[in-house]
C-alpha cells in the first residue's frame, strides 16, 4: 500500500484554486470576528502582550484566508492593549505572524500576496502540524482555521476489502460503526499528537483558537449537507469506474484522511489531553448555513479543496470529470441537500495550562 498523499489546496491563483474558491471557509471568520475579540479581552492576559507578539496560523493554505484570520487576532490584540493601557499599540508592540503548512502547500502564492501595509513579519514554516514545528513556547495565540478536521493517515484496515472495517464509502459516513471507530481513533490519537506540540510551542496562558466545523452530537455526516456532498463525489468516481475510465479497484481502496467529529468528542479529546482548558466552545451563525445551495458553487468549491487529494489517486483529468457530475448530481438533489441536517460551525477557544 502506498502512504497517504499529503491533503494540499489546489495552489496558485487560476479558476480551480483554493485562493479563489476558499470564501466559505472565510465568512466563518468574518461571523465570528466580534465573540473572537471579546474572548481574547476577556481570556488573554495584559502581561503575554509586550514588545514582540507572534501569531501562528496552522494549515494556513495560499491564502487569502489566513490573512483575515491573522489581522483579526492582530485587531483584537491591539484594542485590548489600548483599551487597558491607553498607550499606542504602534510605539510599542511588534507582531511577528508564523505561517504553517505542508512543505508542498503553495508558499510563493502566499507570500506574493502578503496585504500591503500589513503591521505585522513573516516567515513561513514548513512540515506537519501533528508533530513540533517550531521551538518551544515560541508564539501567543495560534489559530487553525478548518483544518481541524484531518487525519495524519487512513485509519488501518480502511482500504483493505478483505478487513471488517473496510470502508465502502470514501469518507467517513457515519453508518458504518467498525469504520467510524477506526477513523474515530485515528482522529484521537493525532489530534492529541497536534495538542501535545501546540502545548509544548505556545508560551503559557497562551491562546489556540480553532474554527471549523463538527457535527451534533449524534448526528452522522452523510445525514448533513457536506457529507451528502462527499457522497456525491464517491459515487462520481464509481461512474466513471463503471465507464472504464478509472480503475473500479482504485476507487474500492479509496478514502480520505478527514473526520468530522461530533462536538462531544472534540471536547472529549481536549479534555483527555490536558494540556489546555476550553474556554469557549461557540455554535457560530455562517452567513451561507451550512453551504450556498447553488450547484455549481457546490461542486467548484469542493473541488478546490478536494481536488489536488482526488487528482492525486486518479489523475486530474478523472478528477475533473468527477467534479461535472457531482455538479450533476447536485442539481438533481438540491432538495435534499436543503432538508439535510446542518452541522455546527464553531469557534473553539483553549488556553494553555
Ligand atoms: C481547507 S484548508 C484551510 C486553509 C486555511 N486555513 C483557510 O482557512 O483557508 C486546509 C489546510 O490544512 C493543511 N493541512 C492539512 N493537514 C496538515 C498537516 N498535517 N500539517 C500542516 N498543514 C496541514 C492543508 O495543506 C490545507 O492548506
Ligand atoms: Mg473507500
């Protein structure tokens, strides 16, 4: 078997890219922009905000989201400085912003971009977040901005059809229990791996603020929109098995290293880990619920972050003829996707211990 691909965006800037397909993703921080700065003036204590400030954004991708979610903890950081000190957060603060991804995430798009009259440095930080990437207590508030959601591999036994936890499906649809705990405990480990090195990188008091999205508690994915979406994509790829054009065995041993887990495991994971104290578990309003009911919009914008994975396993012709028919399959089933239950899009703040 070979090793999982790394899960990258479609980079640079063109009609398939991440970049230009991403603003689902970034009305999240948008909606949650006003909770976000009460909670880090609330949460972050006067002393952590002195000479140099650094921010770290996890999966921050080619952009442009990462620079709306950094600017937004520098905006908040900034007003509780002046609003408790009364002195210009210009004379006497400077950020630092570390940016994370893969090593292959697309780095010269994002720096290329970097928003003119930015107050803040850069450097960019290769390698993957569920192991240490930067020395020890090395930044103040790091954010995660869905990519919270991902495995560091497929969980064993996946995409083997001879073991009991083979997983039909190419994602985690919550109706198969052997599956679901396999992807459960791969989730688990991994994302206690990801706490542990974040516990040892930030500095104390620090704060880790993720969005994204998870599910209610009892709730499978293929009950809600996105997974109905995932779905989708799974049987495409059976389509075109089905007419020769990729191999039916390829898409049998397929799956992806993603799970979407139910708000009461996350908690469930932080607390077992203990290395830092949930201060805000927050069910944000998206402005687009759960996603824009438009077809196309659908399948481009899963394209854009399922794409360079798919294209990965099965070429990007075969990937780009999958996205036309679940655009297809969209239009036919738009109904359900609206009557779906929705999932929860959160604001998670934890605080170092
Ligand atoms: C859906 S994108 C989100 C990007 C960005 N944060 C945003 O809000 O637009 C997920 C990102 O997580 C990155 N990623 C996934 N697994 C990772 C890992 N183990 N280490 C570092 N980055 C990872 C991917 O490369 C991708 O850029
Ligand atoms: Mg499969």
């Amino acid at each position: 078997m070979s090793t999982t691909p790394e899960w990258v965006m479609i980079g640079g800037e063109g009609p398939e890219s991440y970049n230009q397909n991403s603003s689902y993703q970034r009305a999240l921080l948008d909606a949650a922009k006003e909770k976000m700065s009460e909670i880090i003036s609330a949460k972050l204590s006067l002393e952590l905000i002195s000479d140099r400030f650094y921010v770290a954004d996890f999966g921050c991708a080619s952009g442009p989201n990462t620079f709306v979610a950094v600017q937004n903890i520098i905006d908040a950081v900034e007003e509780k400085y002046k609003k408790e000190t009364g002195q210009n957060p210009v004379d006497n603060i400077e950020f630092q912003v570390l940016f994370n991804d893969f090593t292959n995430n697309d780095f010269n798009t994002l720096f290329q971009a970097l928003p003119a009259g930015r107050r803040y440095y850069s450097a960019g930080v290769p390698g993957s977040f569920f192991e240490r990437v930067l020395p020890k207590k090395s930044f103040h508030i790091g954010v995660i901005n869905y990519a919270f959601h991902f495995t560091s591999k497929i969980p064993k036994g996946i995409t083997d059809r001879d073991s009991p936890s083979w997983n039909r499906d190419m994602h985690c649809t919550g109706f198969n229990e052997a599956v679901k705990k396999a992807y459960l405990d791969q989730y688990s480990a991994d994302t206690k791996d990801l706490l542990d090195a974040r516990a040892e990188e930030i500095v104390s008091g620090g704060l880790m603020l993720l969005f994204g999205s998870c599910l209610r508690d009892g709730d499978k994915m293929s009950e809600t929109s996105k997974g109905i979406v995932m779905d989708f994509i799974g049987e495409s790829l059976n389509d075109l098995a089905q007419q020769g054009i990729i191999d039916q065995d390829k898409v049998d041993s397929f799956s992806t290293p993603l799970y979407v887990a139910e708000e009461g495991e996350i908690r469930r994971i932080i607390d077992e880990n203990g290395k830092f104290t949930i201060e805000a578990f927050e069910d944000i309003i998206h402005p687009n619920g759960e996603f824009p009911l438009d077809p196309k919009i659908l399948a481009v914008s899963f394209r854009a972050s399922y794409g360079a994975f798919l294209s990965a396993h099965f070429g990007v012709e075969a990937m780009r003829k999958a996205f036309e028919l679940v655009e297809v399959k969209a239009q036919e089933q738009i109904t359900r996707i609206k009557n779906a239950k929705p999932g929860m899009q959160y604001l998670i703040v934890l605080r170092k211990n």
